[in-house]
C-alpha cells in the first residue's frame, strides 16, 4: 500500500476541516464570473476543484492518484468530475478550458516546467490560469534545507520553486501576471509529518531535519492568477 492509500482518509479529512476557508479564499482571488470551465490538475482528493465547483459552470479534476480520486468523487457536487491522468500530458484539446488551476503540486513533479506547458495549453486565449504552491526561500542554504527536510518527510517531494522560478516560467509560456499574494501556512510539525505518512525511522529523521524547530513547520504560499495571452 503506497503512502497515498495509507493516508487518503487524514487527507481528506483535513481538507474538509478547511473546505469553506479555501472556498473563499478562492472565490476572492480568483473572481471567476460563473460561467467557466475549469480543470485542475494534481487535485488529489479534490480540495481546489471542490472550492471552485460552487463558483463556475463545470470542473474537472485530473490527478494520479487513485485513492485520493475516490475521496474526491465521493464530494463532488453535480459539476465537479475527477479522473486520472498526468498533469503533465493531458487528455484535453488546446484551449479546452476557461480556468486552468494547480494547487501545492509543482514541488512533487521531476519536471514542473511540463505542468505550467499544460495548463497554459489547455486555457483559451484570454482564460486564466491559477498556480499556487509553496515557495522556496531565497536564501540557497535555507532553500536546501527545507526541501531536505520535505524529502526526508516524503520521498515524492522533489523540489521547491522560488518565486523567479516561477515568473520565468509565467514568461515563457505567454502567461501574463494578473494579481499574487503571498500565504503564510504554519503547521504542527506532527500533524504535518502524519499528513505524509511518515513513521518510524523516517520520522525521527525527518524531525530532526525540520527547520523551523521541534514545533512547527512554516512555509509560504505563493497564489498567482495570470492571463493566457
């Protein structure tokens, strides 16, 4: 049983504790119109579709994950559908959607470049396109121990962008900036350790690797809603 299946339940659970927060974040940053369709990609149990569905016409949710895929079609609304597939070659057509989106993916992608491709190829021209994730800190040492501390606590991490990363892919696949904000996300270090399924030896190695302490684990979400141009 891979750690998706172990954990699909606390997953999900955690997800519902936080549904309407998310809801109006997403609602307030987004400002989508209500007629849009949307696809999200790496929706796991479906926490960024599931905010949208009660804001736009239609949602479809693509992730890999079998396990989470069931949670998230046992809380789908009428216009909210989920299957599986890769965030990075999707099944859709160029300019299939009105509203592309990703939610704290990119970082357990080996090529994150290929998901931003997808998602500015599959919005029509003038749609947008909505990236949020957490952000590498600028300093290269403290970059290096967050994400050795994140692969410590689950080996499917593989690596976090900073923000100039990310602007430098916006760039190059014609994605024009509309608004960002930046989200401060603190979490029990415990309670974050459990999310990953991370036990045993991983996960005195992973405690002792955390970098904000024994306490807590504080990360920075960037949110940014860019227009396909």
């Amino acid at each position: 049983m891979n750690r998706f299946a172990r954990t699909a339940d606390l997953v999900a659970a955690r997800q519902d504790a936080r549904a309407e927060e998310l809801a109006a974040e997403v609602q307030r940053f987004v400002q989508p119109r209500g007629d849009e369709r949307a696809v999200d990609l790496g929706t796991g149990a479906g926490a960024l579709a599931l905010a949208l569905a009660p804001f736009v016409a239609e949602v479809v949710g693509v992730d890999v994950e079998p396990e989470l895929l069931l949670r998230a079609r046992e809380r789908a609304p009428a216009n909210a559908t989920f299957s599986e597939g890769d965030a990075t070659s999707l099944p859709f057509d160029d300019g299939s959607f009105d509203l592309a989106c990703t939610l704290r993916t990119l970082h357990h992608v080996h090529r994150p470049e290929l998901v931003i491709a997808e998602l500015a190829r599959v919005t029509r021209l003038g749609g947008r396109v909505l990236v949020v994730d957490q952000l590498a800190p600028i300093d290269p040492l403290d970059a290096y121990a967050v994400d050795r501390f994140e692969r410590a606590r689950d080996p499917g991490h593989q690596r976090l962008l900073s923000d100039q990363d990310l602007r430098g892919l916006f760039d190059s696949n014609r994605l024009t900036l509309v608004r960002e904000r930046r989200h401060a996300d603190d979490r029990p270090l415990d309670a974050y350790l459990d999310l990953a399924g991370c036990e045993g030896s991983e996960r005195e190695r992973a405690r002792a690797l955390a970098p904000h302490g024994e306490a807590v684990f504080s990360a920075v979400l960037g949110w940014y809603l860019l227009e396909r141009r």
